[in-house]
C-alpha cells in the first residue's frame, strides 16, 4: 500500500500550502482539497474511488472539479464515498446545478459520471487488492469520519479534522497493526479557545488524546495552519520530547 501527501496544510498560500488530500496508490483518494490540482488528467482519470471525512470546503474544493475534468473519459461512475449527512450537504450546496451541475444525472440517472456510496461508522469497506477503509469515529462542527488505511501489511489512520474524541482512539486501538497516525492540530495553544469552539485540535489537546492510543505507531500532525506552524511544532516538541510526533509534508510518501 502507498500513500502520497498531495495537501496537508490549513490553508493556501506559496508552492508548498495545498489543502487536504491523499492518494492511496493511484485509484483512491482521501479527501479532496487543492493537492488534487497538482495531479494530471491521466492520473485523475485513474482514481475510481473517493472517500470524504466531511463537507468543509479544504476538504473537497476539488471534488467538483474532478468529476468535469474526467468524467467523460472514465467507463464507470466516479464513486463518493461518504456518510449520508456529507452526502446530503454535497448534493445540496455543491451538486445542485446552482454551485456545480449533479453529475449523478449527467449524462443521466441511468449512465451518471458520479455515484455516491453512504458510509457508516464501523464500516470496513473492500477496495480491492487486500486493502479495506475503515470508517473511524471523528467530532467535529460538521458530520465528520476518521478513517484507517489496512493493507496486507499494516494501517494508516488519518483523522480529518476533529477535536477530543474518545471513540476514535477506541476505534484506532482495536485496528490490525497500525504503522501509522495521521492528525490534525490546527492551531498553538494560545488558540486553545478557538481549536475548541471549531473542534480542532492544539498541542496541549493533542497530548490529551495521543495518551488515549495504545498502539505503537509512527504519528504525524497535519492541517497546520499558515504562518503558524512552527510555533505549533515548537510546543509539540516541548510536551513530547524525544517522542514527538513529526509534521507531515506535501509529497511526502507512506509506502508498506
């Protein structure tokens, strides 16, 4: 199994700010944020399978967009993987002929470019080639997943975007040989108010939730915001010393 960081940070903004995005192997993606733009159209044309944590918009600005650029060259629909309440915001404030036209009745209901598929939590979905998605528990202000990447030789979570949340790490702890942990802290400490009123994440808060993981795994912050990263690594190094986790990176790969 092989992930590549297309987007991790907070926000845009120079060569290295791209918005949420992984792609696992060349067929799926996790999330949709502005990483995706730095793939070209072959490589988009390749991605069959979707998965979304929630609706906010650095989370899927590319969604749309996927779909018009290759969705008349694919033989099958481009499939959306997310929970009902998602589902619903996309087709009401994206997919709504208003924002975007509804792929899922283009060319028409019977032969549509797009299809979504509902997800629950506790779902362990088979993608092929020995891989599942599990769909992990998350609190954020909108409906929102984790979920963990299972290969034949081990998982990755990726939190998406969540603040304290018990049932995720009771989730992550029962998954089979979990290698690695993606997580979000958005925010330095100063903004500890605001990371909880948004349902982010800070360094003190992410200490509080990484004593809750009982596995031994390699752990990675993601989601930093613009022009506060490195204050928000400096305090993680602080509270974790030798063990802290390490910010994730644009480009960088997963491979196992």
């Amino acid at each position: 199994m092989r992930v590549r960081i297309l987007g991790c940070s907070g926000g845009i903004g120079g060569a290295h700010q791209r918005t949420t995005s992984l792609l696992v192997d060349s067929d799926i993606l996790i999330d949709a944020g502005t990483g995706v733009g730095d793939l070209s159209e072959a490589e988009l044309a390749g991605i069959d399978h979707i998965f979304v944590t929630h609706s906010h918009l650095d989370h899927i600005a590319c969604l749309p967009l996927i779909v018009d650029t290759v969705g008349d060259v694919r033989a099958t629909p481009l499939l959306i993987h997310a929970t009902r309440p998602t589902r619903n915001i996309l087709k009401r404030h994206i997919f709504n002929w208003a924002i975007w036209p509804d792929f899922s009745e283009i060319p028409d209901a019977d032969r549509p470019m797009l299809a979504f598929r509902s997800l629950t939590v506790g779902d362990a979905v088979d993608v092929g080639q020995g891989r599942r998605i599990h769909v992990l528990p998350a609190d954020h202000t909108v409906p929102a997943v984790a979920y963990g990447l299972e290969g034949p030789r081990g998982t990755l979570v990726f939190s998406g975007d969540t603040g304290h949340c018990d049932a995720l790490w009771q989730a992550v702890n029962r998954l089979p040989n979990v290698r690695y942990v993606i997580i979000e802290t958005a925010f330095s400490n100063r903004d500890r108010r605001l990371a909880t009123v948004s349902k982010h994440l800070c360094p003190s808060m992410l200490h509080e939730e990484l004593g809750k993981l009982e596995v031994d795994a390699e752990v990675f912050i993601t989601h930093l915001k613009p022009g506060r990263g490195d204050e928000t690594m400096r305090e993680i190094q602080t509270l974790f010393g030798a063990r802290a986790p390490r910010m994730l990176k644009q480009d960088q790969v997963f491979d196992w």
